[in-house]
C-alpha cells in the first residue's frame, strides 16, 4: 500500500512515518526541503504547493494520503500576516491535494485530512461529538475552511476522513512539554479559569486512529481525535502534579495570557469538552483513556 504524508517530519508525521514504514508500507513524504535522513521503505519528495511538480503523480497514484501539513497554530501571536500564513499553510495545501487527487485514472484513494476542534469554537459543558455546529472564531473559521477543501475529494469518489485533533500529548513536542517545565520548577498550576475543558489525545492513539481509518471502509467524514475522557484545565494540572510530584499552585490569570499572547491566547483559556462517539462506535480501542496512565507513560521515559 502506498501512502503519501503531508507534514511527514512535523511532531505527529515523524511518529507515523515510522509506524507505517515499520509495517511494510510504502511511505512518500512531500516535504519543502527533499533531503533527509534515509530510512527505509520511505522516500522524500520535495513540493511546493504553490508550484506544479511530479509529487502531483505520486499523489494521483497513492492508495491514500495523510495530510498534516499547516504551520504551527501556537509558535506566535495571530498577527494579521500569522493568520493568513496558518490559512495558506493549511488550506491552500490541502485544495493542491485534492486538485492532484482528481487526476486518478483508477479506483478511488482515501484522504486523510487534519483539522481540529477548533472547529467547535470556544464552549461551555456541553458535549460535543461530530455532530454538533461549527463555532465561531478564527480557529472555527479556519478548521471549516480547511475541511470543505478536503471534502471537495469526495466528489470524484475519494473517501475523506477529517480528523478534529484535540491536545496531542507526548514528551518530544506539541503544548505538553512547555506546560510540564513550569512543574519540574515548582511554579506549575491552572491557566484561570480552570474550569475551561481540555480535550487531549495521546499522540500513540492518534497514529492508532489514523491506521484504523486507514484500514475501516466504512469511515468517513468527521472524526473527533480526542481520548473518551476530557478534563477541566485544573483537574489537567492537578493531574500533572501529581504524575511529577509537584504542587499545582501557582495559578495563570487568564488576563496575562490574553496580554501576552493577544488573540492566541484564548487557546488556553477557553476550551470544548469534546467526545470521540464516531471512534468509539466504529470499534477503535484507546490505549490511553484516561489522563494520568497517559501523563505517567510520557514522563516515566528513558
């Protein structure tokens, strides 16, 4: 089976490039920059989703596409040129994608798109599954936008799944490692208010859920990439805490972040408490349900 990755040396594409090189598959990463370390059964392809290029044959012939390219939502303020980078970086690539999916002479490929649940907007205590509206805000706007170019797959018979991403923990990238420094220095606790959701997924279950949609035919549209339990930020920290040993105790204000981040800074002080009923319903086994065996897995490494 060959699969092409977009963002295949990005924090998740490194850890599934080696999954499914590891399983025999045949792996093409289209990356900006073509050189890179030789691994085995994985081949780098240099694009540019501005230009044409032969990665648009091996796009038309790939038997699926993983595509989890976009810039990274939290490494600076959304200034007005941030912004249109993060659309650009994500929407943009994704319509190149498609355009080069509607070439297939053969049986129709499975694209598998990143979004997030972002999608939701800022919310309260409801639960949200794959059903539920789109919110508003910019990250709502840009995850709508983003899957409605992917979605445009299906119209030459292409199978899409869109994977609404929740918090991605691991120890070697994402939010996680900023969040536990402050911990391992005893000033670790709660971005205020604490009662905003956290809904988060172990990085091992998101490369698990991306190869049962891979695999399950019977998958499409949405799919919320989040563990069965959210947590409220405070329950996240105190959870923390005691995976590291240390106090959750010196509280974030909410109006700091807002100062010091401007706009990007409701990322963490608003939340979605958001339900992976499409996952669970279709069979797929988390093997991290619950926070702290997820925390303890990540921090106990060698």
């Amino acid at each position: 089976m060959k699969i092409i990755v977009t963002g295949g040396t990005g924090f998740i594409g490194r850890a599934l490039v080696d999954e499914l090189s590891g399983q025999g598959r045949e792996v093409v990463v289209l990356t900006r920059k073509a050189y890179h370390q030789p691994k085995v059964g994985v081949r780098f392809l240099e694009w540019d989703r501005a230009s044409a290029g032969s990665w648009q044959a091996e796009v038309a012939s790939a038997d699926a596409v993983v595509n989890l390219a976009g810039e990274p939502i939290a490494e600076a303020r959304w200034t007005s040129a941030r912004k249109r980078l993060l659309i650009d970086s994500r929407v943009h690539s994704t319509r190149r994608i498609v355009d080069a999916l509607s070439g297939r002479s053969v049986n129709p490929s499975l694209l598998i798109s990143a979004s997030g649940i972002g999608y939701y907007g800022a919310s309260d205590d409801r639960l949200l599954d794959e059903r539920s509206a789109c919110g508003r805000g910019f990250l709502a706007d840009l995850s709508a936008a983003w899957e409605a170019e992917a979605l445009r797959a299906g119209q030459f018979g292409t199978r899409v799944v869109l994977l609404r991403t929740g918090m991605v923990l691991e120890q070697d990238g994402g939010a996680l490692p900023k969040m536990l420094l402050p911990f391992r220095l005893f000033a670790g606790g709660p971005i205020l208010p604490g009662t905003q959701w956290v809904s988060w997924i172990h990085r091992l279950d998101l490369i698990g859920l991306i190869q049962w949609a891979i695999t399950t035919q019977a998958v499409s549209g949405p799919v919320n990439a989040v563990a069965p339990e959210a947590v409220t930020m405070k329950r996240f920290c105190d959870t923390v805490g005691k995976v590291l040993h240390r106090p959750s105790w010196f509280p974030v204000p909410g109006l700091a972040l807002r100062l010091a981040l401007g706009e990007m800074g409701t990322l963490m002080t608003t939340g979605q408490r958001v339900h992976p009923a499409k996952a669970l319903a279709g069979g797929y086994v988390f093997r991290y349900p619950t926070l702290e065996p997820a925390l303890r897995a990540i921090v106990t490494k060698g």
